[in-house]
C-alpha cells in the first residue's frame, strides 16, 4: 500500500544543510500496523509528511496504492490525499464547531460527496467505533479518549487505506492510549497500511514491526518473537 | 558482575600485568567491587587456558597480560548478548553499557541499540497478547501492565544513555585502539 524507496531529504543547502532522513526504504502493506521509533529531531515526522505527500523528498521515490507520487499533478496528489490517506494527530485537530458525525464525514463532502451520503456513511463509521450515541456531540464534550477515536475515523472513512498517525495517544493517559492503539490496530487488521511514528515504547509495542530511525537512517528494526505465554510462566497463568 | 569480562574490557585497551589490572577494576566500579589480586590471577589464568588472553614475560618480573582475538570476539560477544532471562536486571544492563563506553572499536551506541530491540521485542509480545486476550480479564491486564511499564523504564534509561553518550561520546575517544578490532559481530 505504502512503498518508499530510498528516501532522502535535505534542508538549506551550504553550511546551513541538514540532512534530515538518508535513504531511507519503508513498505508497509494492508493489514499491518508498522511504527517508527527514533529520538526527537531523527526524522520520524518529516517521514510521515513524506509518506502522505504533503512534503517532497529530495530524493527517492513514494508509491501509494501502487501511484508514483512524483508524476502525479498538484490536483491528482491532492486528491490521491483526501481519498486514500487519513491522518492522526496528537492533539485529535477536530473541529470545534461540527459535531463528531459532522468531522467525520468532513473528508467525504471535501471530496464532493452529496451530505446526505457522507452523513450515511459517517454514522456508519461512528458506530464501528463504538461511539452510536456521541455522534451529535461537539468535541468539547467528548473526553480525550472518544475525541481521538472520532479523529481517526476521520482518518479511515469512505474507504481510506493507509493511516499516518504522529503521536496519536500521546495527549491521553495511558489506558485510553491503549484503547487508541488496540483500535488502530483492529483498524489496520481490517485491510488498512498503518504507520504510528512516536518515541514512546508502549506504544510502538502495540505494531506488527518496529523499525528504528537514528540521524535520519533507519538502523534496525524489530523481528517477531514467539508467543508471550512463555514469558510468563513463572508468574500469572489464567 | 562478571569478573572475566571485566578484565577482558581491561586489557582490550592495552596489555596490563595483574595487579595494575586489580586496581583499575577497583578504580572504575567506584570501589564497590573490591577484587583480591588472588581472583584476578585465577581469572587470568582460566582465560588464558580458554586461548582469551595471552601472556608475555619478556618484559621482566611480572607478567604482562594481553587480549586475544577471540577474547575481544568474546567481550564484543557478551556485550551485545540479551541477558538470558527475557525480565533482565537492569543493574546488569547498566553494566554493560558503562563497559562497552571504555571499549576501543565498539560503538556503544549499537550495543544500546541492540538492547532495546531486544526489549522492544518483549515488549511487542505482552502487548499482543494484551491485544488478543479478553479485555474483561483484568488481572491479566494488571500483571501485563506491571511488564510493560517496567520494561519502558529501562528502554528509556537506554534513550537517555543514547542521548548522552551523543553529546559526549566517552573516555575511549581518542586512545589509541590497542586491542583488535571487532568484526562482523558490530553493526554499522
């Protein structure tokens, strides 16, 4: 779904350069939940605006759902953007005047679907989220935990297969993040490419693969181990 | 702590005779490892018997003691090792770090990096079992917790070794590597 090959991206030019990511190869492919650890200042977000087109890269190529991006005209990208990318933020970024229904179905009247239908469909996506009966409330109303949920099913409406999230549980206590990453990752197994990037262990722990970014380079990334039942074998049994 | 490791640390600097070497191990754990000079020879002579150091009387009185390859294979080796349970003491991890920063040719940041693959990885499975396990099975969620914050610490402990040893790369910099050089075992 994403494919970036060789990614390099450089700012300033002379003694003010800074190289900001080195060739760096990412692939992730639906279903799978893929995050990106690394210090700040290592590249992981300007990684992620590369990943979602809203920045180029100096070098390196970025396929989504199989389209080069570097050929495609402003309009095209932009629309590639609103149909199949969907973002998460740290601080959820809804807007305050719409209800959750009214975000959520946001993206689909942006890319000309008639009200009605994106209003179908929004409700639609707010019940998959657990969230039927807070579809007419504003995001003042909402706690933090239902505010991120409404975020990403504005991330993940009208069909939309790959999901960028920076940070996305990092305004939340540590229970509601892990709501926030057990339905990203239930969101993902349902045919969608995610990619998390964040600096925070648990968090990262939640993707099917863990690559690290350190100056820009990708040095290493996680293999899977064995089930976890063995790990605790000298303590808790059900 | 492991006595033979810490020697073959020592000498992967320069060769040493064994009371220089009783002294410098003293020195760099603060003296809260005191170590008679009588361990420090049996030591020696265990690894010289396992081909890890060798030893050279030329030189006078005392015996000089130096690394082998295969003692600094071992030493690169043991510092890169996960600790054999997957619930490691930090202490332990701790001193391998502080270890790996005196090490000519082992960059101590892929050593950190090595560890915290290996925790991050233990980390993934807990959460996947957290995430495939009935949300209701609260005492399961409890103990899983309990794991994964204390595993977090010590991931982050490594973040801010990293942080540090990036702005200040350590004593070993600009010393002469005396010892071999490591080979495949170290990562670029």
């Amino acid at each position: 779904m994403l494919s970036m090959r060789a990614i390099s991206k450089v700012y300033g030019s002379g003694p003010t350069e800074v190289r900001a990511l080195e060739r760096v190869d990412l692939s992730v492919e639906r279903g799978e939940l893929v995050a990106i650890m690394g210090p700040s200042g290592s590249g992981k977000s300007t990684l992620l605006t590369i990943a979602g087109s809203l920045e180029e890269p100096t070098s390196g190529e970025v396929m989504i759902d199989g389209k080069d991006i570097a050929g495609m005209s402003d309009n095209d990208r932009a629309r590639l953007r609103r149909r199949s990318v969907g973002y998460v933020f740290q601080h959820f970024n809804l807007l305050p005047g719409l209800t959750a229904a009214e975000n959520v179905a946001l993206p689909l009247e942006l890319d000309g679907i008639p009200a009605q239908q994106a209003r179908a469909s929004a409700l639609e996506t707010v019940d998959s989220l657990g969230l039927t009966d807070r579809a007419d409330h504003y995001p003042d109303d909402l706690s933090g935990g239902e505010r991120q949920r409404v975020a990403i099913g504005r991330a993940v409406v009208g069909n939309r297969r790959l999901l960028l999230a920076d940070e996305p549980s990092g305004a939340l206590d540590s229970v509601n993040g892990e709501s926030v990453m057990r339905l990203l990752r239930e969101t993902c197994r349902g045919g969608v490419a995610g990619v998390v990037v964040t600096h925070d262990s648990q968090l990262a722990a939640w993707a099917d693969r863990v690559l690290f970014l350190r100056d820009g380079r990708m040095v290493d990334q996680t293999v899977p181990g064995p089930g976890a039942e063995s790990l605790l074998a000298g303590g808790y049994q059900e | 702590m492991s006595i033979r490791h810490a020697l073959l640390a020592l000498l992967s600097e320069e060769p040493k005779f064994g009371l220089k070497l009783q002294q410098e191990f003293e020195d760099r754990t603060g003296e809260v490892w005191p170590l008679n000079v009588g361990q420090v020879y049996s030591t020696l002579q265990r690894l010289e018997r396992d081909g890890l150091v060798a030893s050279d009387e030329s030189h006078g009185p005392q015996k000089d003691f130096s690394i082998t390859q295969d003692g600094f294979d071992e030493l690169v080796s043991w510092l890169r090792t996960p600790l054999p349970s997957d619930i490691p003491p930090r202490d332990e991890l701790v001193i391998k770090v502080l270890v790996a920063v005196q090490v000519p040719g082992v960059n101590v940041r892929d050593i950190i990096q090595a560890h915290r693959r290996h925790l991050i990885e233990t980390m993934q499975r807990f959460t996947h079992l957290k995430a495939d396990s009935n949300q209701s099975d609260l005492g399961l969620a409890l103990v899983l917790d309990a794991e994964l914050f204390r595993l977090e610490g010590v991931v982050r402990w490594l973040d801010a070794a990293d942080t540090r040893l990036g702005q200040n790369p350590g004593p070993k910099d600009g010393k002469a590597a005396t010892a071999p050089q490591p080979e495949s075992k170290v990562t670029s």
